[in-house]
C-alpha cells in the first residue's frame, strides 16, 4: 500500500510539471499511469475517468504509442468491471492502432485483451483463436511474457470448458516462459500459486 501511494504521488507531481510547462503528451503519460495504479487499488471507476481524460489529451497529438497503451489500460478496467463489450471496443481500437506502433507489442496486447473479452462474454472458439494469435505476435516481437499471458489466457479458456489435458499443459507452457523470462522474482511465484490454484 505504502509503495502505490508513493507511486501516485510522483506520477501526480509529473502531471503538475507538465501543466504548467503545457506538455500535453507528459500529462497523457502521468494520468495513464495514475490510472493504472488506481486499478491496482481496486479503485476501477476512478482508474477509467483518468484514462479517459489521458485519450482526450493524446488523441489529437497522434501520439500512437501513448495512445495505444491507454487504450490497453482502458480495456483491462473495463474487463476489471465485468463490461466486456467495452472491454473489447478498446481492445479493438488498439488493435487497429498496432500497425502505427513498432517500440512494443501493442498486437500482442490488443489480441490478448480481445481473448478474455470473448472468453468473459461465452465464446470459447474465438477466444482460443485470439489467445493463439496473441501469442503468434507477442513471440514476433520478442515479448516472451506476453507469450506466457497468452499461454495462461489458453489455460483458463480451456479449463473452463473441460479441456483439461490441453489446459494442463498450456500452464505448463506458461510457467515455463515466466520463470525464464519474467524480470521479477515475486511475480513469477505469484503466477506459480495462481496456475496451482486454478486446478
């Protein structure tokens, strides 16, 4: 808790400086990632006021990175409050803004958002399919944590509709890429105690 509210008050320090020095793109990026901190305090409904004012203020900069990763986070709130049409309109329109972008995988992402979409609204086929073709694009990109998401996203899918031979080994796919190349230690045993709780 200590370390999200020191995180808030940075990135609202950011989103002061750059008002006053009348950089819209710094306030974009300050109030995103205030958002995102907001959504991991649970705080969903402030998380997407603050994101919807960061796309209002990137959108005419044609600031396609930025506004992809808005568009991301708009969408992961969205699924967060179970509105998963919403969640898949945004997944959608990143999806569409992923040719734009080349620094990261904003495909992978978008397909990955657009797997649990259809999976949360009860169409398991398409989900698989979104869920395969985000692991394709991630691994292009070199993203092998969003290869391991993707492989995760495939675990549920097919556990929830009694695949659980193809779920057990999808698991096993991702906790193999999240012990390898996930960055942080915590996180790869909390996906660890996640896949062992899901069975």
């Amino acid at each position: 808790q200590f370390q999200y509210q020191k995180a808030l008050e940075m990135y609202e320090e950011l989103f002061m400086l750059a008002g006053e020095l009348q950089r819209p793109a710094q306030e974009a990026y300050a109030l995103r990632n205030i958002g995102d901190w907001h959504m991991k305090l649970g705080e969903d409904q402030k998380a997407l006021e603050l994101c919807e004012q960061a796309l209002e203020l990137v959108r005419p900069l044609n600031n396609f990175d930025e506004e992809g990763q808005i568009l991301i986070l708009m969408s992961d709130v969205y699924r967060a409050l179970e509105l998963h049409w919403e969640a898949m309109e945004y997944a959608e329109q990143a999806l569409a803004l992923a040719p734009k972008v080349a620094d990261w995988d904003l495909e992978g992402d978008a397909l990955r958002m657009l797997g649990y979409a259809y999976g949360s609204l009860g169409y398991p086929p398409e989900a698989i399919e979104y869920f395969q073709k985000a692991g394709s694009a991630s691994r292009q990109k070199e993203n092998y944590t969003g290869v391991a998401h993707a492989w995760k996203g495939l675990a549920r899918t097919y556990f929830s509709n009694r695949r659980y031979q193809e779920a057990v080994e999808a698991w096993k796919q991702a906790l193999s890429l999240y012990r390898r190349y996930h960055p942080d230690p915590f996180q790869t045993r909390v996906q660890h105690r996640v896949i062992k709780n899901s069975f």
